[in-house]
C-alpha cells in the first residue's frame, strides 16, 4: 500500500510548495493536505497517515502542541516540524513532542533525509 | 484608497505575501533571540496593504503613548522602507535585555539609541534579506536610522515620500519571554515597487507549485 503523508499548514502556498518537493522525492505517495490542527487530527484518525510534516506558526493550536497531541495518541507516527523559527527553544520543543525540525525554507534534501529516517521507521513498525 | 484595482492582491498571492513574511520574520527573530538570549515569542503575522494614514490609525489605536521607529530603505527592484516600530516605554527594557541587567541606568541610557539601530538592523535586515532570497532578488539595505513621535509622525517623517506610497503593513506582534517588550514591522512602497512586487510573488508561485516534469528524484 502506498505511503500516506499528511501536509499540515496553515499557508496553501506552503503546503503546494511541499506538496510539489514530495511529488519529486516520493511520486508514488499519497499526499493529504490540512489547513489546521483540528483538521489534521481529523484527517489522522480518519486517514491514518504514515507520516506528518507540522508547520510551527498557525493560528489556534500551533504545530508544537498539535506534535505533543500526536506524540501521546500516535506515537508511532514520524512528525517533522517544519519552521524558519530556528530558535533553540523551539528545536528543543519540538524533541521534547517527539519531533524531527526542519528549517524552512523546505529544501529538497532537508526533507529527503527527514523522510528516509522516516521510512526506515515506518518499515520497523 | 491609493493603490489601484491591479495592484489587488487575490488570496494566493496574499497566502504567498504572509508565508514570506512568516519565514522572514521568523529568521530574524531567531537572529534577536540569539542577541538578548530570550526566547522571541511571535504572533501569527497578518498582512494587509493601506495608506499610510491607515496604518497610523492602526498603531494609534493599539498604543497610546510616543512609539520608536528603526527605519531601514532597501533599493532593487522593489524599493521602500521598512520600519520596526515598539513603544517608547520599551526601549530601556530592550537596551537592558541586549546589553544584559548589570549595566547602570546611565550606561544603558547612553547605549539606548545605538541598541536600537542594531535590533533594528538585525531584524528588519534578517526580514528583508529572507523575503529577497525568496523572491530571487538582491536589495540593497541603507544604514539604520530612529523615528521618534506619534504614529503618523512616523509615516510622515520617513525618509520614504509617504504621500505617493501605500503601506503594506505586516502587523506581527513581537515579544520577549519575561520582558515587556513587544512592536511591529511595517513596509512602506510605492506604486511601482508594489507592481514589481505583485510580479515577483506570481514567479515564486510558479516556481512553488508547477510540478517538475524532469529530474524526478526516485528512490
């Protein structure tokens, strides 16, 4: 069964942009695509995606809580926080969620290694 | 209202104005956290274009004492002004969190203007040199400059012709963990600088979005 990724931000441009970087890395993927915290907890319990990439900076829940959320009730879920606030305090955050950072902007080979790891992780499941 | 119906900006392209905004933003509050050692809370950035009286009214409205302005021109092919506007009441704090809480009053007084210039410097030079890389652009930056006065006073005593200009106001409210200090980031353009703009932000919508039809990475 094909991979399924879940694209949370609360920025269309952000998540076309990722959602193009992965149709090159992964074309064979399913990509699924929220707006917010609350529909990327509906589309979790309802989709079952393998792996989520988080933006920090939404309004409402940020990507940080909604991590620590995910943490708790899928943990084995790789979640990555994608964020340009490379303060140390939120790289150290979002490891305490149980989170991989990654700087934005998305380059292809920041989320090529992320989404290796992940896989590798996946597979171990 | 100044800016003509075609400067109109439709919700991709503000989508696309607020991210880079966001990630600018973003990067220069990781470079201020770096400098004062507390973490830099940030709002959720809302971006909206209007004159300048507008944007005077707005800051009027959330801050009713005397502001600070570090005003920053940038020339390219968009050309402007940006300004990263706090109260006046929160620049000791801020000297004092930069330069650390032992300095005496006197000291950190002396340092007031020169702390500014360089939080200035760093945040609104982290901002614009994040949204030129993302924008495929080079903009030069001139040397900070402090606006002391009103809201207005501060739109009209930029060295930007104001009057001509439209304002695109990036409202970010800032904050420093255990500090009061908090502001916002404005930009001030003019009518041709925002036709460039709106051109520019198109290409980086293409180049975010149009899928590659060659060089598929595979794995």
């Amino acid at each position: 069964m094909a991979t399924k990724i879940l694209i949370v931000d609360d920025s269309k441009l952000a998540r076309m942009s990722v959602s193009k970087l992965l149709s090159e890395l992964r074309p064979g993927w399913v990509r699924l695509e929220a707006a917010n915290a609350d529909e990327a907890v509906k589309q979790t319990d309802q989709e079952h995606p393998d792996i989520i990439l988080l933006d920090f900076n939404m309004p409402g829940q940020s990507g940080l809580e909604l991590a620590a959320q995910l943490h708790e009730t899928h943990p084995d879920i790789p979640v990555a926080i994608v964020s340009a606030n490379i303060q140390v305090e939120i790289v150290e955050r979002a490891a305490l969620a149980g989170a991989t950072f990654i700087a934005k902007p998305l380059t292809g080979p920041a989320l090529a290694e992320f989404l290796t790891a992940a896989e590798a992780k996946v597979a171990a499941r | 209202m100044i800016a003509p119906e075609s400067l109109a900006l439709d919700a991709l392209e503000i989508d696309a104005l607020t991210e880079l905004v966001n990630v600018g933003v973003s990067r220069a509050a990781s470079s201020l956290r770096t400098m004062i050692g507390s973490e830099v809370l940030l709002s959720v950035p809302a971006v909206e274009m209007m004159t300048y009286e507008r944007a005077a009214t707005l800051i009027g409205e959330r801050e009713a004492g005397e502001l600070i302005a570090v005003h920053q021109s940038f020339q390219g092919d968009i050309s402007g002004g940006a300004m990263l506007i706090f109260p006046e009441t929160n620049s000791l704090e801020l000297v004092r969190a930069i330069a650390g809480g032992a300095l005496p009053l006197d000291d950190i007084i002396a340092l007031e203007k020169e702390a500014l210039a360089e939080t200035g410097n760093i945040i609104l030079n982290g901002c614009l040199a994040t949204i030129a890389n993302m924008l495929q652009q080079t903009l030069n930056v001139s040397l900070p400059e402090i606006i002391y006065g009103s809201g207005s006073d501060i739109f009209s005593r930029s060295p930007i012709s104001v009057t001509d200009s439209a304002v695109l106001f990036l409202y970010i409210n800032f904050s420093v963990r255990h500090r009061d200090i908090h502001g916002y980031i404005a930009m001030l353009m003019d009518l041709p600088s925002l036709t460039a703009l709106k051109a520019l932000i198109g290409k980086m919508i293409e180049r975010a979005t149009v899928e590659s039809t060659s060089n598929h990475a595979t794995h």
